[in-house]
C-alpha cells in the first residue's frame, strides 16, 4: 500500500472511533443523568478497573484517557461551578483536593502550594519574612484569578475565606465546602507537621480549640454544605464530598 493508500484507512478508523466515541459520551450523560437522580458517586473506582482489566499497554492508556474525559464530563453536568473546600487547618483539604479532582475528572490548585511554587518560599518563611498581611495579600490576588476558572478544585488555606472580598468571590464561581474535624483529630492530624505558622512549632490542643472557636462562625456562614471528616479516610472524605454537593441540589 502506498501512503495514500494508508491514509485513506486511518482516517475510516479515526472515523469509526470518532462515531463510537461520540455514542459513548452520549451513554455517558445518560450514566450521569441517572446517578444524579439515585444520588450516587461519580467515580466508581471497581467500575473502571473492571473496564481497563480488559485491556493492556497503549489501549489501556487510551481508555484510562476516555474514562478520565467521561469523568468530567459527568461532573460537568452535575456540578457546573468551582468547588472550594474550606475549613480549619488539618481538616483535609490539601489532602482531599487532588483525590477530589481526580473523582471529578478536573483539575485543581492547592492556594498555599500555589503561593509557595510561585513566590519560591514556604508560607512558614513568608509569615516570618514578611508577616501574615503580606501572605494575606497573596492570597487574596490568588483567590481572585482562580475565582474566573471554571470547573476547578479549589484548596483554600484555613484563613482564606475569613476575608470577605475572598469570600465573595468564591461566591461567585464555586460551592463552598467547609470540611470539620474535632480539636483532638486536628492535633493528631498537625502534630507532626512543621509549616502552619499559626499554631506555632508545637500545636496544643488548647491552641486549636481557641483558634476554631474564633472562626468556627464564619466558616459556617461561608459553607454551602459541610462534611464532617472525623474518623474518615482522605478517599472516603471525597465520597462524602460528592454526596453532599448531589444531596444540597
Ligand atoms: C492558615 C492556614 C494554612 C495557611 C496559613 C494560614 C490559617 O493553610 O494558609 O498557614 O489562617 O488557618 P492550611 O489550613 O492548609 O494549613
């Protein structure tokens, strides 16, 4: 065959694709149609690995691609808008974003890892170098570009939305999702962990307890659903996450 020839028949596979591909994302929003009525979780992690056993090598590869696309899609359509979580420091929101995201089929940014990657500092030496309303600043000329993204996963800091021009325009572009934890699950969660600036280099439990108190108030003003993580694996926090966006619509 010449590659004329060759050609002519890539393109009638592209084509065959093209078409099944097609049927298969309409199959896709009937799939999200019906989850969304029977309010169950987008990502079914048994469900994919079911489909990708069947396959190996590029083909897997591709079809890891078409499920994250049909994942998106999904969440598209039942989810048009930004999801923010917020919610006190060791909640989960760092941790919980990207295993979110990956649910969702979207993307997400981390605002803290975000202020850290683009300004070469951790937020530990920037509170130290230039104080906390310097950070503040950072933050809030964040909070206003991801506010014109759609369809992100947002992790907000624990002091994000005590801000009410950050709370705003969350607002605007996404639900909010303020994740709880018990001061005790708070410590076990930080304890070991050296860069919140706030709660100093040893957490106490008194500290955290006096901090969520201040706070506690606004957050729940600011959150379109809550999720209470206390005694939940990261992967289960996003579960409930999904459920609760589908059981507040
Ligand atoms: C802060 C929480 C931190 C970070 C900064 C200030 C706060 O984020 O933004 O240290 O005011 O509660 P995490 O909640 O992700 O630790």
């Amino acid at each position: 065959m010449d590659l004329k020839e060759l050609r002519e028949q890539i393109s009638s596979c592209d084509k065959a694709i093209a078409e099944a591909f097609q049927r298969r994302l309409e199959l896709i929003d009937e799939v999200a149609r019906y989850k969304k009525e029977h309010k169950m979780p987008i990502y079914d992690p048994a469900r994919e690995a079911e489909i990708l056993g069947r396959y190996s090598g590029d083909t897997k590869a591709l079809f890891t691609e078409i499920m994250r696309i049909s994942r998106g899609r999904q969440s598209r359509a039942l989810f048009p808008y930004n999801i923010a979580l917020i919610g006190f420091m060791g909640t989960g929101k760092s941790t919980v974003a990207p295993l979110l995201a990956k649910a969702l089929g979207r993307g997400y940014i981390d605002l803290d890892e975000e202020i850290e990657r683009r300004h070469g500092r951790s937020i530990p030496q920037i509170f130290a170098e230039d104080g906390e309303s310097y950070f503040r600043t950072l933050e809030r000329e964040l909070v206003e570009e991801v506010s014109q993204a759609d369809y992100l996963v947002i992790a907000c800091g624990g002091g994000t939305i005590l801000r009410e021009e950050n709370r705003q325009a969350l607002k605007r572009s996404s639900r909010l999702v303020l994740l709880t934890a018990s001061p005790l699950t708070i410590l076990e969660r930080v304890k070991h962990q050296a860069h919140r600036p706030l709660l100093g280099g040893k957490p106490t439990i008194e500290a955290i307890a006096s901090l969520l108190a201040q706070r506690e108030q606004l957050y729940n003003e600011a959150a379109d659903v809550r999720v209470s993580t206390d005694g939940l694996s990261p992967a289960e926090v996003s579960e409930e996450v999904v459920l609760a966006l589908l059981q507040s619509m």
